[in-house]
C-alpha cells in the first residue's frame, strides 16, 4: 500500500446519525442552536411564499388556454387537489427528517446511490432555476400600471432589479429586520386577497350590474355558457396545470428552515395545513370573483394585470387603478422577500455539502450571521433572468421552465416516499401521508412530464415558442446535471488516480462542513 496524499477539494455538510433500531442510519444536517422562526413567523413564511403573483397573474392566461370559465375553474380544483397530494408527502419527509433544506434532504437520504447523484441535480437545479425573477417582474408590471405609466423594456427590468437588490441587501445585512419586513408584506398580502375573495360574495349578494357594467348570469349561471369555447387540448390543460400548480408552490416552504423553527414537527403538522386550506379557500373565491366582476374576453386578454382590472372595475380609476395595484405590487415583493430567505439557505446548505466552488466562503454565515453566500448565489441567476430575456410571453415561459423539472423531483420523492415504508418500516413517522394521494401524485406528476409532447390544436401552444420549450429546456437543465455529476464524482476522480473521501471541518464561524478531499495511491 503506497502512501496517500490528502488534498482538500470541496465542503460537504457535517452529518451526524440518528439512529432508530432496525433502520440504517438518517443523515442530521449540523443544526444551529438559535431558533428565529416563531408559528406565525412559519405561517406567514409559507402563505407568503404562496400567496404571490400566482392568484394575481396567472388567471388570465389559464382562461386563455383553457377557453372557458368552467374549465378554468375545474383545472383550479384538480391543481388544488393535487398540490395537496404533495403537501401530504412533504410533510410526511418533513416530519421524519427534520432538518433544513427540504426536497434536498429528502432525495439525498432516499437515493444514496449512485454518490452524489441527488445532491447534484438538485444544487443544479437550485442554482440554474432557483429564482425569483416572476415576481419581480410582477412588482415592476403592477407598480407602472399604479402610476399610468408605460414603461420601456429597459424601464421595468430595471424595476424589477432594483427590488431584487433591495431585498437581498436586507436579507444580507438586516437579517430580523427582514423577518419583520416579511411578516408584515404577508399580513398585507392575506388581507389583500380576502378583499379580493370577498369581492365575489358582495357581487353575488348586492348585484352592482349596473355599475360594473357586466352580468355574470351569462357565464357563471348558465351551465352551457360556463363550459362554452372549452379547449380540452392535453397539452394546454397541462401547462395550465402547471401553472395551478406553481401558485401553491411553497406549501413546504418551512421544510427548508427547518433549522429555524421552534417545534419543527409540530410545526409541520399545523402550519402547512393551514396555509393550504387558506390558500385554497382565497383562489377560488378570488377566482369567481375575476369571473363576476371582469368579462372572460378581458380577463383573456389582461395578461399577467387581471387583479388590476378587478380593482379598477370595482373602485373607479383612483382607488382601484392606484391604490390596490400598489398593493398587488407590494405583495408580490414580499413574496421574492420568503423566496430569497428560504433559497438562500438552501443554496448555503448546498455549499456545505461542496457542490458549488468556493463552498467554505459561500457556506459560511460571516460577518452578519445570515446566507450571505447563498443570497448571492440566487441573486445572480434571478439577475440574469430579469436581464437576458425579451419581455412579453417571458413571465408564462419563466412558470413553465420553473415547473418541469420540479415535476421531476416531485415524482421521484413520491416514489421515494414508497421506497421508505418498505425499507424502513420501523422509522418513526410523526405523519403519513394517505396512500391514494401518494399514488395519485406519482400518476399526474408522470401524465404531466409526458403532456407536454403531445401537439395542441394546430401545433400551437399559447406562447410564441415551441409548444414543448420550456419542457425541452428543463430536460436540458437535468442533463446538464447528469453531465456535471458524472465528470465530477467519476470520470475526473477516474483519470487522476484518486477517489473522493470526507474530513470533518469547523469554519471560524462555527459552521460545520466536511471537506470532501482527493485520496491519492502511489
């Protein structure tokens, strides 16, 4: 046996082992002994990361797809339904191991095999499509149109960059002033959408034809109106699915922050379910409400502005053209606040583990205990996606490349969830998830990767691209992970003489890491 020369190569994340008699041991990420995130704090963190442009801009385009009032609303209900599917399975993960960084955590400790394969396509994934760029161009959008202002490309992606640079200073620097700040957008933004809901009922009860200048009777209580002009095109139904999907996106927001949270368990078990049903009870009723009060060829037409319209109707060119809008606009800001803090974490845990360069500075909390590497880490990609594109179709595109890929991941932690019960039956399982949803997550999470293959009505979706891009460029993403892993974990390692080995290591801010170093035979 010839000597072995150790050389320092990346930073993996300290992992202790919490073992459960019969099991094989679970990895525990190092856990910090400050807890920052209260009930209301993680409720607000997960309805706010909900809760953001989803209800207020994807509606017009779904009616666009869909063609129908009927069939929006149905398409609602299924994304409802199946969003809480896969709440259920998260919080299932969530409570049996619960640690910071969600999905991560989970499809690392169910796929160990092959080495580093889980852990790659999901910092991959995280760094390449972890972003914030929607909503930011949703502040900017509603923002210019409370001001009656027509803003040039260059005027509203400048916006829109501005507030991501703002809120990654504050989560950078002024990490409880953050939370404060956060806490107090989720409230707005929760009051914002009850008005929103409430519209509805008020219509309904007090009948203002008159001064909306619409009859809903038309579409809403006529059952041949309501299903009139469907669009039952596979591939359409499916991309506004995603979109359903995309506005519940963050129910397991908490699984990310774990770390964080008092009682993470019981946390888990409350809050998430809470927010859904919060969640779900305010889209539909804001759903019919954009069908009472706005025409269904406006609501077409709106583009990602359909609250705006709302508001307008509702209350005049002042109120409802300036005051609600900006309201809008602030909401969707707090919702690039959560996303920013809880990605930030992510992409930190993600450098500990060493699959980012210059892991030990961007895994590191210094100077103002906070992400300051993973804040930059998501800030440059959501920067470029801000920046790069043309405007237009942009932010559906954004939604849609965003969905596939996490489709992906969701079908293999459903299946994973299946895998688990069977290997580790004795494993403490605070919560499970009820069998038929796991299997009905793991059936539409197939149906939707394979829809989006499958020709529209004359071979056009309802964007300017290629009706399966976005699918295309999210294959892409996972390939090019595939790829990454492969040269890093084994074709590099294979052509140097050396394999891949762990060293425990402590940062000088007290950050636990393990070193992952080359282990050299001569």
């Amino acid at each position: 046996m010839g000597e072995i020369e150790r050389q320092p190569l990346l930073d993996q994340a300290v992992v202790y082992y919490d073992a459960v008699p019969g099991d094989p041991p679970a990895p525990v990420i190092d856990v910090p002994t400050r807890k920052t995130l209260t009930w209301s704090s993680a409720y607000i963190l997960v309805v706010s990361r909900v809760v953001g442009s989803g209800i207020f801009a994807t509606p017009g385009a779904i009616v666009r797809s869909a063609g129908s009032v009927g069939l929006s609303l149905l398409l609602w209900m299924v994304g409802t339904i199946l969003s809480g599917c896969g709440l259920a399975v998260s919080m299932e993960y969530g409570c049996m191991l619960p640690r910071s960084g969600g999905d991560k955590v989970y499809l690392e400790y169910t796929y160990p095999r092959p080495r580093f394969l889980a852990s790659t396509l999901i910092a991959v994934q995280a760094v390449l499509l972890g972003f914030t760029a929607s909503n930011c161009i949703i502040f900017g959008k509603y923002t210019f149109f409370a001001f009656a202002f027509t803003p040039t490309e260059n005027q509203q992606k400048a916006l829109a960059v501005g507030l991501l640079t703002a809120i990654t200073i504050i989560h950078g620097v002024f990490l409880r002033t953050g939370i404060w700040i956060q806490n107090v957008l989720g409230w707005v933004k929760i009051f914002l959408i009850g008005a929103i809901s409430l519209t509805g009922i008020w219509v309904i009860l007090f009948k203002p034809y008159d001064r909306l200048k619409h009859h809903p009777s038309q579409t809403l209580l006529s059952w041949d109106s309501l299903w009139e002009g469907s669009n039952w095109s596979w591939n359409l139904l499916a991309t506004s699915i995603f979109k359903v999907i995309y506005s519940y996106a963050g129910l397991n927001n908490v699984n990310n922050v774990l770390n964080e949270v008092n009682n993470p368990v019981r946390t888990i078990k409350t809050v998430c379910p809470a927010a859904f049903v919060t969640a779900g009870t305010l889209y539909l009723l804001a759903n019919l409400s954009y069908f009472l009060v706005v025409p269904i060829d406006e609501i077409k037409d709106s583009g990602e502005l359909v609250a705006a319209l709302l508001f307008e109707r509702l209350f005049g060119p002042h109120i409802g053209k300036v005051i609600f809008p900006l309201a809008i606009a602030l909401s969707a800001a707090g919702n690039v606040m959560v996303v920013t803090f809880s990605l930030a974490r992510l992409n930190q845990e993600i450098a500990k583990q060493g699959f980012l360069p210059w892991s030990h500075i961007l895994s590191s909390s210094k100077p103002f205990n906070s992400p300051l590497g993973g804040l930059f880490v998501h800030y440059v990609p959501s920067l470029l996606v801000i920046g790069l594109p043309p405007q237009g179709d942009v932010y559906n595109f954004i939604l849609d490349v965003e969905g596939y890929p996490a489709q992906v991941f969701a079908l293999a932690i459903a299946i994973g969830l299946l895998l688990l019960r069977y290997r580790e039956p004795l494993r403490k399982r605070p919560f499970m998830a009820w069998l038929p949803a796991v299997w009905l997550r793991i059936i539409v999470c197939v149906a939707l990767l394979i829809a989006p293959f499958v020709p529209p009505p004359g071979g056009k979706s309802d964007v300017h691209f290629f009706y399966a891009t976005y699918a295309v460029v999210g294959i892409g993403v996972l390939l090019f992970g595939v790829l990454y892993w492969y040269i890093w974990t084994q074709l590099m390692p294979r052509r140097g003489g050396y394999r891949l080995e762990e060293e425990e290591v402590t940062l000088s801010d007290g950050t636990s890491i393990t070193k992952l170093v080359q282990l050299y035979q001569t």
